[in-house]
C-alpha cells in the first residue's frame, strides 16, 4: 500500500512532521499543569476535580488512539493526520473561552478527540515509511520530542500564565493547527496502491472507550464518593464487563479493532506494560511537582515553569543521541539506565521537605529528565519490535495508546495515593491545605512512583535484547 521513502531529505521532512505533531500532543498533555494552581483558585476546585482538566484530554486520545490508528492504517493516514489537526484547533479555541469547569472539561474532551487522530497517524509516518534501520532513529526523534513537549509545557503555560492570562496556553494552538494541516497536504505520501476495504470495528472501539472511562471514573471518584458507593460499584461493574466483552469480542471478529492475542507474547506484555507504567510515572509527576513548587515552596507560576524546564533540555540532549545509539546496540540497556534514573528521582521526591529549599529538587529534576529522554525511543521501539510478525501496525497503536492511557491513569492514580493518604484534602481547594497535608499526601505519591519504577526496572531486565537490521542505504 505505502513505499518505503528512500529520498533523505524527504525521510527528514517526514521525521519533522511526525515529530511536530507529537510535540502538540504532548505539550497539551502538560502545558496545563503548571497552571492548574491558578485555574483551580479561579474555579474554587479541589485538587481531584481538577485532575479532570488534565484527565479528559488524555482519557479520550487513549479511548480513540486504537479505532484511528486502524483507519489510518489502511491508506488514510494523510486524511486522519488533517482532520486531527483541525479538531484538535477547535478543541483549543473552546477551552481558551471555557466560563465554566463543566465546559472546559469537554473543550479539553474534543481537544483530545483530534489529539487521538494525530498521534495515532504520527508514528505510521516512521513504521511506514521509513526504512527498518532507521526506524529506531525515527521513533527516538518523536519520543524525544513528545518527552521535551511534556517538559517544556510547564515553564511555556507558567510564562504565559504569569504574563498574560492561562487562556493562552490554548489559544497558541490554533495559528499552529492551521499550519500543520498545509504542512500534511505537502509532505505525507498518498498510498500507491487502492486501500483493501475492511469493516470497522465500532463494537470494540465503544467497549474500549467504556473500559477506559469506566476504570478512570472508578480509580478517581472512589476516594471522594467511598469505593463501596453506588457510584464505584457501577463503574466497577461496567469496566469488568467491558474488559472481559471487548476481549471476547475480539477473539471473535474477524477485523477486530486489537487483536488481543497480541498480548500472548510474554515478551510484549512485559514492554507495553514497562511502558504504560513510565508514562503513568512521568504524569503523575508532572502534575503533582507544580503543586508542591506553588504550595509547598511559594513559587510563582513562571518560576515553576523555567525550574521544569531543566527536565526538558536533558531531554532534549539525550533522547536523539540515544535513539540512535539504541539502534546499534539495542534497546535492553537504555530501558534499564532510564528505570534507574526513574528510581532516583521517585526517592528524591519521597524524602523532600520545603526547609531543604529549590535546590533539593534539582537532582530530581535532573533524573526526570535522563529517565525519559533515555528510553523514550528505546522502549517505544521495543514494543514494535516484539509484536508479533504481521502485527506491526498494530504493535504501533499499542504503543501509543498506552503512551496516552499510561498518563490517564498516572495522574488518576497520584490523585487517588494523594486522596488516600490525605482524606482531609477531599473537596477542599488545595490552597486551603496546610503545608504539612500536602507534604504527606506529596510524599505517598511519590512512594507509589517508586513502585512502579522498580517494577519497569525488573520488566525491562527481564525481556532479552534485539538490535534492529539495518538496511543498505
């Protein structure tokens, strides 16, 4: 269907563009932390309800990741990619004049509903359409770049926050929108070759998207509403029906949305799953260190944002380097450097306290940004290269869907350590805490994300080395 593109400098221009378009995603995934202070002040919300400005966004590009990623993948990735970029301008331009949370929480909802489009075609523009052995280079590039964004959001919105309102943080999207759309039209390739027309799988894609939601709900409302509330017990319910129906379901179809015998390779699981719990480190950090920086160390919100950005230029040093270096040697051995890193910084952040001042968290910073820029190209390229042959394509919308579903869950599962460790914070604005309950519910959020480096550490021990073939050039 697709060819191969030999030509270098079409090669660098499709690189780019996969890379721009993760970047937005990404920086829209964070962009909005270090501001979340300010709109929550504005809105009179407590820490949970505002975790939903975050969490929609990321709830739906990883409800609606996998259904793209398949219509992009036979034959439509240009159209996917265009159509993304608009909505996801939309999205943007609604947030920016949200009045109220209820409507921010959908603007940011339709936000997501285009990001899902344009990070499910994104990563095709490599696997399709780069040669094998740049492959790794070509993933290296958009995990660094996606890493920078996520890091590199927080100092922009506490710039433009500080200095202009936190509507601009939204508004920056739509002149950029515009541009990526003619970008598309210019360099993504047509396929060669007339599409096969296969049935789309809408009962998976809506058991899918119910699984999702219905986890998210359960893990967030539970602490507020009592996990043995009405509430909980229905969301518990719809999610392990939709689980074990999707599951079902695919096993059954003949053009499921996931093929989920995918997952009977212990070695796949064992990456995805490496990977799905570095994403949920990564946010959950990333929405709880802003908190502590504002409320714990009075910083303002533009201090906040540059303190953050130390994370994004390692990133940004390191992530393309090691991509390439990953394509020589590997990927087993960047994906357990990185876990050590992601380690470090999850014990830093367990034994701070406000008396040590900014430059106890330095360290931290520091680790955070070695953790992500070393294994995003690695351990993304490790589920690809472990789905199953013919799997590909599939392996691809695994990988970024629990890019997206790995965050969702992260922040989902900080608020509820938080929650759990401070009942007092429940429906009380995190201005109004202490300084002593935020510290202890700061500090068990950083327990659970020293769990889950180890387990990423042990994981990615685990599953043995592959270094990709390299083609002639």
């Amino acid at each position: 269907m697709y060819r191969v593109v030999e030509n270098p400098t079409h090669q660098k221009m499709l690189m780019l563009i996969s890379a721009f378009a993760i970047f937005m995603d990404s920086l829209d995934s964070s962009i909005v932390n270090v501001a979340m202070p300010v709109i929550a002040a504005e809105y009179g919300i407590d820490i949970s309800a505002g975790s939903w400005i975050v969490m929609a966004y990321l709830l739906i590009m990883a409800g609606f990741i996998l259904a793209f990623g398949r219509v992009a993948d036979n034959g439509k990735i240009r159209e996917v990619f265009s159509i993304g970029f608009f909505i996801f301008a939309a999205g943007s331009l609604l947030s920016a004049i949200s009045p109220i949370l209820s409507v921010m929480i959908i603007a940011r909802g339709i936000q997501g509903l285009g990001a899902s489009m344009i990070a499910a075609a994104a990563p095709l523009l490599i696997t399709r359409f780069l040669p094998e052995g740049k492959r790794g280079l070509g993933m290296g590039v958009i995990a660094t770049t996606g890493g920078i964004a996520f890091t590199f959001g927080p100092p922009l919105g506490g710039l433009l926050t500080a200095f202009l309102s936190w509507h601009w943080i939204f508004l920056i999207n739509v002149p950029i929108g515009i541009a990526a759309i003619l970008l598309a039209r210019t360099v993504i390739p047509k396929p060669e070759t007339k599409p096969e027309k296969k049935p789309f799988d809408w009962k998976g894609t809506w058991l899918m998207f119910a699984a999702i939601a219905s986890i998210i709900l359960f893990l967030e409302r539970g602490p507020v509403l009592g996990w043995t509330s009405v509430e909980s017990i229905v969301t518990g319910t719809v999610f392990t029906v939709s689980i074990i129906w999707f599951t079902i379901h695919s096993l059954k179809s003949d053009n499921p949305l996931l093929n989920v015998r995918i997952f009977k390779s212990w070695k796949f699981s064992a990456v995805a799953t490496s990977y799905l719990l570095t994403c949920g480190v990564f946010a959950g950090v990333m929405y709880m260190v802003p908190y502590y920086m504002q409320t714990s160390l009075s910083l303002d919100a533009a201090v906040s944002g540059f303190l953050l950005m130390i994370s994004a230029v390692i990133t940004a040093l390191v992530g393309i380097p090691v991509g390439a270096w990953s394509d020589r040697i590997g990927c087993r051995t960047p994906c357990i450097l990185a876990a050590v890193f992601r380690i470090s910084f999850c014990l830093i952040l367990l034994f701070i306290i406000p008396q040590w001042g900014v430059i106890a968290l330095l360290p931290a910073l520091v680790c955070m940004g070695l953790a992500f820029g070393i294994s995003g190209g690695p351990a993304t390229t490790r589920i690809v290269q472990f789905a199953p042959k013919g799997e590909e394509g599939a392996g691809t919308s695994v990988m970024i869907t629990t890019d997206f579903l790995g965050g969702v869950i992260g922040v989902a599962a900080y608020v509820v350590m938080f929650s759990f460790a401070v009942p007092q914070s429940i429906g009380v604005p995190v201005t109004s805490l202490s300084s002593e309950l935020f510290l202890t519910g700061f500090h068990a959020t950083a327990a659970l994300g020293l769990v889950f480096g180890i387990i990423t550490l042990i994981l990615s021990a685990a599953v043995p080395n592959l270094i990709a073939r390299r083609e002639s050039e």
